[in-house]
C-alpha cells in the first residue's frame, strides 16, 4: 500500500528514532510513504492555548496540502501531530462559517477528503496482526512492557475516533504478536504533562514519576509509547530512583522483525534500553 | 442598566461583569459560551468529574469545577488571572467524562485567548513564554528547530541553566540540530500568523 507520510517537527530532531523506525518496519511491511509537499508545523499545544483560528488555520495548510495528492490516507505518526489534525477537521467539519473564514485565509479549499491515520492503526487494521505476527523473526520473550497510549491519540473519542478512550487495547495487541509479555496496568491513557515539561518541569517530575513506578507496580521492565511528547517527557524527566527505559512502539516492531537499526536507535534514549535488551538476548 | 445599579447600590457580584463589558449588556458567561461555540457551560450539574480526573487539580488555584462556578458568577478578573487556566495541559480528560458534554479543555483555551487579548496577561509567565517561542518559531521556519524554539524560550523567561546537562547530552548524540529544514513557501505561514492575529 502507498500512503501519505506526515513527519512533523519533532521526527526531524529530538524524535528521530521514531521517525526512522517508521520508515523501516513501513518498508518492511511494504507500505510506501510520501511526504505531504511542502508541510509545516502542527501548531501543536502553543497554537491551541493562545490562538483558536490559528490552531485551525496551521493543520488546515497541511490537510490541504495532503488533500491535492491521489493517495487518501495520511500516515501521522507523532501524536501530537494526530490530534491537531484530527481537531482541525472535525472543527472545519462541523462549523461552516470557520470553514469559510480558514479557507479565506489559506486560500485554498480544504474538503476533509484525506484520512488521518496514526500508524498503530494503520499497522493493526491494514496490514493485520496475523501478517505482523508472521514476520516476527526474534520473538520478545522476556520483555514486559506496558502500552503508554497517553492523551493526544484517543481524546476526545468523537475527534479522535482511535481505540478505546479509556481502555485502549491495540498497543497490547500489536506487542502481543511480537511476543512481549503484555502487562495490565491502570494508567495507559493518562497525563504525563508533557506540554508543562520545559516552563513547569517540578510539577511534571511528579507526573512522570507517578506514570513509571505504577508501571514498576505492574511488573513492567519498559513503557511503550507511540507519542514524541511522552517519550522525551516520559525518558527524561522520571526520577533517577523509578526510571524505565521507554521505547517508541516502532523500534520494538522492528526489533522482533530482526530489521535494521534498533541498537543505533537505542543509543539516542536518555534511558539506556541496550542493557534490557541485550540481557534478554534480544540484540 | 446594571453599571447604574452597580454604581447606587454597591450590587456584587454583578460589578465585574457590569464594568468590564459596559453597554451590550454581554456577561462574561455569555462571552466564554461564544467563544466555546458547542454546549453551553450553565449545562454543569457540578458533579466535578472533570475535577476528579483532571491531572493538574491539586497543583491548581481553582479547580476546573470552581473555575465554571466561577465563570456563572461573573467572576472575571479572578479566573482570567488565575494560575489555574495556565496549568491545564490540555489532556482534554475532563470533555471526555463530562456527562454534559461541556468542553471544559476547549473554554480552558478560551479564557487563555481571552487573558491575552484583554491584556490580562499570564499568571504562569513562563507558560505563556513558551508557547510564544514556540509560536515565534514556526512563524520564522515553518517548522520547529527544537534547539532554537529551546534558547529563544531560555532568552524570554530568564530560566538560562536547567536542563543544561541534559541539553547538552542530546546535543552530542545528535537530537538537536542548529539547522533543520524549513518550509519553502515561508510566506504562505507567515500569512496564516497575520492573518489569525487578534487585535
């Protein structure tokens, strides 16, 4: 299959090893991806909490730009990113007059033709966790990890319209068939404060040491995450005391898929994964 | 009406509402509903799960169920200044469980516009200074160069050395870059800004 590939700010830098691990276990899966021409940033968090319309009219220039190519759905693999975009159209769906006022200052029309798709989706769904499952060469035994979905790929539901909002069960699933050993635990969809990290990091230090030792609780020895926020929150801010390694849900993938790249991804964690990994005889 | 009322009889709480917004008669629930544009925030029955499940209540000045009792008070001054509109991280928790429907995270961006536009200003100074770094950012590139936006933000809030080290171990692994590719038709970002910019 061939798809859209909406990159955003944070693939290009402090989230790299998500955005090569995509493109990998994308290749290995045979889905082809094309950059959306020209793209620019989400405005992610800091457009919608100052400036609504700009909030809108940001994501509304890439969901144009996305919507003059003939492939319909666009492969966004950043959470953040997921959410913006997701927002925009229902927002543009469901108000007409902001609808014209947008496409007034874009110049440009914007039909909500294209799909906007986290790859998780478009991995369970598309592809199928039997093919997944059959291309796994190393199975994970002995890694436990616990699915991290956050907030910014599930709420709200009707925006949204990804997993379960409150119990998402398609991270599980997806490690699951790579032969993770899955653990239970309460705390998959909530906050990590990501968007106070940098301006109020003492109140998300407590976040984030929340998130992890409830995972400890769970019997985990890592978090899986699919979202660049959660990962650099998640990875850097966690006491010395509590911290896990975290992954990107893609590294793992191509990990169990014996791809190309993980041991130089792992070296981009602040977390060292290698010593877990490699102590499972995984790499 | 109400300022004449106001001013004879010394009639609180009607005094923010009545003095802020003077002739049309638009109180300050009227203009947070506007702004929302969906459920209509009267619809709270305060059963205060958004405040049960919201991540931030503790660390908040006015939990977000006050923050709506607040808002139908008529209370101005106090929820545009307060810490607590600042302190959402947006999660958007609250929305998700309100058995109303009432978009506690979308009028959480709404009295945040309107601290701004009303020269208000910021209770959580440093938030605000992010979000204009990060802003600023994308209107100079088009995307985000996370070290720039990073020493832009450090410039603005004074805060020059935490995360130093840390900064500096992302640096050496190559996680922040100096340069990263831009959006080549800038000017069609830069307009979307003037655009969209509140007067």
């Amino acid at each position: 299959m061939k798809v859209q590939y909406y990159p955003g700010c944070s693939l290009h830098g402090t989230a790299k090893e998500y955005d090569q691990s995509v493109k990998a276990v994308s290749r290995a899966l045979g889905i082809e991806l094309k950059e959306v021409e020209d793209w620019s940033c989400c405005g992610a968090t800091s457009a919608h909490a100052t400036n609504f319309r700009l909030s809108v009219a940001l994501p509304a220039r890439n969901l144009a730009a996305a919507e003059k190519s003939d492939l319909k759905d666009v492969m966004v693999p950043c959470a953040a990113c997921f959410n913006r975009f997701k927002s925009a159209q229902h927002h543009l769906g469901h108000d007409a007059a902001l609808k014209t006022d947008i496409e007034k200052i874009l110049g440009r029309k914007v039909e909500g033709t294209v799909s906007v798709r986290n790859p998780i989706d478009i991995f369970c769904k598309d592809i199928g966790l039997d093919t997944l499952e059959g291309k796994v060469t190393r199975k994970l035994t002995g890694l436990k990890p616990v699915s991290y979905y956050g907030c910014l790929l599930l709420r709200p539901p009707e925006v949204c319209q990804f997993d379960d909002y409150e119990n998402p069960v398609l991270l599980d699933k997806l490690l699951g068939a790579m032969g993770a050993d899955v653990r239970p635990w309460s705390y998959k969809t909530d906050c990590c404060g990501g968007s106070l990290t940098i301006s109020r990091t003492d109140i998300v230090i407590k976040m984030v040491d929340k998130l992890v030792s409830m995972a400890r609780e769970a019997g985990a020895n890592c978090i899986v995450t699919a979202c660049p926020v959660c990962m650099a929150n998640v990875d850097m801010r966690a006491s010395e005391n509590v911290r896990l390694p975290v992954f990107y849900f893609t590294e793992l993938v191509a990990l169990a898929m014996g791809l190309q790249g993980p041991a130089s991804w792992f070296k981009l964690h602040n977390v060292d994964p290698t010593p877990l990994v490699s102590g499972l005889g995984l790499l | 009406m109400s300022k004449v009322l106001v001013k004879s009889f010394g009639c609180w709480p009607l005094t923010e509402d009545s003095e802020t917004n003077g002739e049309d008669m638009k109180t300050f629930l009227d203009e947070v509903n506007e702004r929302i544009n969906g459920v209509p925030i009267q619809r709270c029955y305060h059963c205060r799960k958004c405040t049960a499940g919201c991540p931030l209540a503790s660390v908040m000045e006015y939990n977000p169920n006050k923050i709506i009792k607040m808002i139908q008070l008529g209370m101005r001054d106090k929820v545009l200044g307060s810490s607590t509109i600042w302190l959402c991280a947006s999660c958007e928790t609250c929305i998700t469980r309100c058995p109303n429907e009432v978009d506690i995270a979308r009028m959480m961006d709404a009295l945040r516009e309107m601290a701004i536009v009303s020269g208000v200003g910021a209770r959580e100074k440093n938030v605000l200074h992010f979000h204009e770094a990060f802003l600023a950012n994308i209107r100079s590139n088009g995307r985000i160069n996370e070290t720039m936006m990073t020493v832009n933000y450090k410039l603005k809030s004074g805060d020059l050395f935490s995360d130093a080290a840390m900064g500096l171990s992302m640096f050496m692994k190559g996680k922040l870059a100096l340069i990263s590719p831009k959006t080549k038709d800038i000017q069609s970002v830069r307009g979307i800004f003037d655009k969209t910019k509140n007067a």
